[in-house]
C-alpha cells in the first residue's frame, strides 16, 4: 500500500523502511504502569514490543523529485533496506531524485543513501543538511560530549 497527500502543489508519498520493534529498552518509560496500559490499549502485550515504522519520503512538484531521509538501508538488520523498491513501486526511478532533504543523520535516516557496495542509491541526487546538524557531527567537542552517539552515528 503506498501512502499519499496532496499538500498545495506538492505530492508527499510514503516509503516504508521496515518495522522496528520498540522495546521497554528503548523507551523506559513503557516499563512504568502507563507504559504497559497504553501497550495493552492497543492490543500489544505490556512490555511491548511496539513495532514502528522507519519511513523516508518522497516531495514531488510537477516533474521535480526530492526525498526526505532515505530510511536505514541495512544499518538495522535485513528487515529493513525497502526503500529503493518502495520508489520503484509508486513509480519514480531512483536516478530521478534531484536532491535529499537529511532531517538529521541518525541511521535510520541516512543508511538507505547506499547500498551494500557502497554505492549512491540516488546516484544524481543533492543531499541537503542544515548547518547545524553538520556542525554537530564535524565537531571533535561532540566525541567527547556524546561518545555513545557519535560512535553509532
């Protein structure tokens, strides 16, 4: 099923990634009495898990193609890496893309720009990044500050 809004001019289609499957792990607060009944409000078992899409996007306008984020490729595990076939079936062809709109550079958003060869996905596209975030993941202040998160980055 291919998910799409018409929002003005623009086209937004979601891409599904894959499913993660959110533990009490990764939100301690579902280890807490309200994390298990909302679990069990939607029919999961109490400690989970939630599974949760990792999608990217496409934007189009007229014939230009953008995305937003490119998913995790299969930085997560073979479950995920389905975007490429995901465009393929709302019908857009990956060498189309003309730019890449990098909400942040966490895995789950930027694993899918390549494949398993090292390859671009999106051989043509512009990747777009605020300054910001670059200017998090080139300072040297950051591997000290945030170990953990810079090391998996």
């Amino acid at each position: 099923m291919i998910e799409q809004h018409q929002i003005g001019e623009f086209t937004l289609v979601t891409l599904l990634d894959g499913m993660f499957l959110c533990d009490g792990d990764f939100i301690p607060a579902a280890k807490s009495e309200e994390g298990a009944a909302l679990f069990k409000s939607v029919g999961l078992p109490a400690v989970g898990p939630s599974p949760e899409p990792i999608n990217a996007f496409i934007l189009k306008r007229g014939e230009q193609i953008w995305m937003i984020d490119a998913g995790c490729g299969t930085e997560l595990g073979p479950r995920f890496g389905k975007v490429p076939s995901a465009l393929k079936n709302a019908g857009y062809q990956p060498e189309k893309v003309e730019g890449v709109i990098l909400s942040h550079l966490h895995e789950d958003h930027i694993g899918g720009l390549i494949n398993q060869k090292g390859e671009p996905h999106y051989p043509y596209a512009t990747l777009y990044l605020s300054e910001v975030e670059l200017a998090f993941w080139t300072d040297t202040a950051s591997k000290t500050a945030y170990p953990k998160l810079v090391e998996s980055g």
